[in-house]
C-alpha cells in the first residue's frame, strides 16, 4: 500500500514537472512543434487502444456477477436505483450549471470557433435509442462506438450470469485474467504520461503561447467550487431526505476520506471503509454488496470532474452546445463513468472515450491530465464519502435498530422481554 502510494505521487509530481518544462521548451524551441504533436499523439494513442478491450469485459463481468446473487434481488433494484438516480441527476446538474455559466469560456487552451458537428442535433428519439443497439458488433467494435458495445456487453454478462455456476466461472475466470493483463499494459502506459504531458504543452506554447497553462489553473479552481457543492449542499440535502446523519457519518470515515485524498486511490481504503461502517452498526451483507459495486457505478465525486472537465473543454474551444447535445452528453457520462471510472487513471480513459463522441478534440484531454494530480485528490475522496452515504441510505435495517435503542416501556417491549428485564 505504501508503495502504491509513493508511486501515485511520484507520477503527479512528474506530470507537474512536464507541464512546467513543456511550457519552457516549447516557448524557447518552438522550431520543433511537430515532434512535441508526435510524442502528445502517441500517448494519446497508446491509452486510445486500451478503452474498448478494458471496458467490455469490465461490464460482462459486473453484470454476470451481479446476477449470481439471487438473494440480494431487492437489494439490487434498490441499489441500482440509487446509484442511477444520484449519479445521473448529479451529472446533469453540473452539466448544465456549468454550460449555462460559461465555465471555461475566455480560457485560451485551443482554438476558438469549433463546431459541435451536428452531434444530438435534429436527431429523432427513436433512431437516437435505435443506434445504441448494435446491428454489427464488429463494425460497432471497428468504429469504436462505445455505446453500442456497452449495450452488447450489458447482454453478453446477462448471458454469462444466465450459464451453469461452473462454466460461468471458467468465462470470468478467463475474462478476469484478460482484464488483469489490459491493466498491467495500462500502467505501463500511464508512466509514459508525462511524456504525452510534455508533448502537448510543448506544442501547445509553441504555437499559441502561455496562456493555455492560466487556463488549466481557472480550471482546477473551478473543479474544487464543483467538489464543495457536492460535498456542501447536495450530499446534505440526500442525507436530509434519507434522514441520514450526515455530519455523524463524516466523522466516522473522516480519517479515510483523508487517506483517499493524499493518496488518490480510492481502492486504498476499500477493506477499512467497509469494516468501519460495519463497525458503526451497519448491516454486514448491505455493506458488503453496495460498497464493491459502488466502486463502478455510484461515482458522485467523478460524475462531478466528468461534467465540469467535458464543459470546459467545450467552452474552451468554442464548441456550442444545443439542450439536445447536453442530454445527450449527460447520458454519455453517465454510462461511461460507470464502467471506467474506477480503473487505474480512469479519468483519461472515460475522458478520452468521450470525446471523439462529442466532437471535442483529444489535446485538450491531454492537457487536463496534466492537473489531474490535483483535480484527482478531491474526486477519490468524494467517491468514498458516496460509498458511505449510499450504505447508510440503502441499510433497511437502521429503523430496526433505531426502534431497539429506544427505552423499555410497555408498548414496545413485549411480555417475554419484560419478564427477562425483571428478572
């Protein structure tokens, strides 16, 4: 763990150095702008190739394993109508908020008067829904078009989860390893990051100047004003409606949410967060299957970064949105925040998948990455504040062991209790 940790610092620090270094080089050697475009494009490239072959099996398993706990059915409808319901609602608001108050507008990181390319505009609802059914996989898979693969392997883990108990365990067995492997060759891949880093600010200052790196400064400010909504007013407020102590919940996790902030790994306080809240007195099985499945699909603190980042970049560029183009970039997020979100520098890698999606230009998704060392403290800490939250909303046994904290009287204690208490 703690090398885990010192890893995880030493990347951030070297992605600050590149971006300090990058912008230097590029402003005193601009001569050579097209090798720093090779070294950002190859990055870019490098983590482009990995999305899809993670992703599907990533969704095949959660949905297959999912399926194998019968007893939880109840649960599960619940759990995944909550996860939906806050994520969602939580995507759209900042979307939105963020659209309308021009956050990003004015930020000089690329070049203005882009065009959204007709993406959600004057598209019916029918053929909207009817293109995320993929009528070929292989050309779906050769188009990289993310969503119909999420819709097939949404289906293909119903299929697995659906197989005999041992052949079911021979597929995940195996997709498990594949998963494994994809993630060994993205760690690889991420350590080239500050190379990539180097490579766009590089070219970036080479061609248009300093003022992008101000930019990326407005830009983490912005996403820490998201991070206190969301931890201020939003959670608050779902607390208050699940009637949930919310403040007495933050004491209880507040050493761990500060762990996931210095170390940036959520996955770090994973066991301690599900023996504290076990510990505080919530049920064990509603502990045990809502925090592991949050870590995929009940992701606030991300759903946060996703919007605030994805609106920037447009603003930034000049990319205008029509409420078509944001729904549907709501719905993106939410999707495909749910199924990369929680891998190994997801950040990039649902960032990256949605872009192309959206019309906005990978650069600039390079270019955030560079800050995400500290956009990134602030996301994994809410993310673990959620997983909490979402235990102590969904624990249907609290009223339960409210009403038995409740002081012996005639009403509520039955004549068997009243004998034992006498005796």
């Amino acid at each position: 763990m703690g090398n885990v940790k010192k890893k995880k610092i030493a990347l951030g620090l070297q992605l600050l150095i590149a971006l300090f270094l990058g912008g230097a080089v590029g402003y005193f050697l601009p001569q050579f702008a097209s090798f720093y475009q090779f070294l950002g494009q190859a990055f870019i490239r490098l983590i482009s190739m990995l999305i899809i072959p993670l992703v599907l099996p990533l969704v095949v398993v959660a949905v297959a394993e999912v399926l194998g706990k019968n007893h939880f059915q109840k649960l599960l409808g619940k759990t995944f109508l909550y996860f939906f319901a806050v994520t969602t609602g939580i995507t759209a608001l900042f979307v939105f908020a963020s659209y309308y108050l021009g956050f990003g507008q004015g930020v000089n990181i690329g070049q203005e008067g882009a065009s959204l390319e007709g993406i959600a505009t004057g598209v019916k609802i029918d053929e909207f829904f009817l293109n995320f059914i993929p009528s070929n996989l292989f050309k779906a898979l050769t188009d990289g078009a993310l969503l119909p693969i999420l819709i097939f392997a949404i289906f293909l883990g119903y299929g697995v989860g659906q197989l005999e108990q041992e052949k079911k365990e021979a597929f995940l067995s195996g997709t498990k390893i594949w998963i494994a492997a994809i993630y060994k060759i993205l760690d690889a891949v991420i350590l080239l990051s500050p190379v990539g880093v180097f490579g766009f600010i590089a070219k970036d200052v080479a061609t248009t100047g300093v003022d992008k790196l101000v930019g990326l400064g407005q830009f983490v400010l912005g996403m820490y004003l998201g991070y206190g909504v969301l931890a201020l007013v939003i959670f608050p407020v779902i607390a208050i409606l699940y009637k949930v102590n919310y403040v007495k919940l933050i004491k209880s996790i507040g050493d761990l949410v500060t762990l996931a902030f210095v170390s940036g790994g959520s996955s770090v306080v994973l066991p301690p967060l599900l023996k504290r809240l076990k510990k505080e007195g919530y049920d064990e099985a509603v502990t045990d299957f809502v925090v592991p499945l949050g870590y995929s699909f009940n992701l606030e603190g991300a759903a946060v970064y996703f919007a605030l980042a994805t609106v920037f970049l447009a603003n930034a560029y000049g990319i205008t949105f029509t409420p078509q183009a944001l729904l549907f970039t709501v719905l993106l997020l939410s999707l495909i925040g749910k199924t990369a979100a929680t891998i190994p520098s997801g950040a990039i890698v649902v960032l990256l998948a949605a872009a192309p999606q959206l019309g906005l230009p990978v650069e600039g998704v390079a270019l955030i990455l560079s800050v995400d060392f500290f956009a990134n403290a602030g996301r994994t800490a809410l993310n673990v504040v959620g997983q909490a939250l979402a235990v102590a909303v969904l624990d249907s046994k609290k009223e339960k062991a409210e009403k038995v904290e409740k002081p012996a009287t005639a009403e509520n204690v039955t004549g068997k209790e009243l004998v034992a208490n006498a005796g």
